[in-house]
C-alpha cells in the first residue's frame, strides 16, 4: 500500500486558493503583513479570510498589527467588505482570546 503525504505547505494554498508560485509573485504590498507575507488582500473573499484569521497571527507585534488593520480596511473598502469592528482589538475580544502583550 503506498502511503499519501501532502506536499509541504498545502494547508495554507487549501485555504488562500494560490499557489505558492502566485504567492510568491505578489508584491509585499498585496499582503496585511507584508514582512510575513501573510494575509494577502487581493480580492474579497481574501480580505475576509485575513479578518477571520487575524487573530492567529503570530510573530507580530502590535504596532504591525495596527498597519495590518489599517491595510485590511483599506482593501475592505475597495472591495467592498463590510468590517463589522472598529478596530483590530475587537476581533481577539470576539473570540474571547485576549489582546496579545508586546
């Protein structure tokens, strides 16, 4: 019986539907955390995968956060997202998780 193993990384391309060729093709700025390349905002359905997610995130700091939010609102915007939180800070709260400490 031959055993299948999921090619490395096919979580992340099931969900953000690229793949990693494309992923690696879009500019830093296609992305709510540019240094990570995380959360690319490219079309709507990405924009609200990146706001479902944004409390996973990790190795960030809150500072990048802030300008993930403002990102992510921005592409909201422009695609036409309804964002029902004013803020990042809402959706750790949402999720009874609590704000992340620096």
């Amino acid at each position: 019986m031959v055993e299948f193993r999921y090619p490395p990384g096919w979580q992340e391309l099931a969900v953000s539907g690229l793949s990693e060729k494309e992923r690696d093709e879009l500019p830093e700025s296609a992305f709510a955390f540019p240094r990570e390349r995380k959360e690319p905002l490219i079309d709507a359905r990405h924009v609200q995968e990146a706001i479902a997610r944004f409390d996973q995130v990790q190795g960030v700091t809150n500072k990048e956060r802030d300008e993930a939010w403002r990102r992510i609102q921005q592409a909201a915007k422009k695609f036409d997202v309804e964002l029902n939180e004013k803020n990042w800070h809402e959706l750790f709260t949402r999720n009874g998780r609590s704000l992340p400490k620096e």
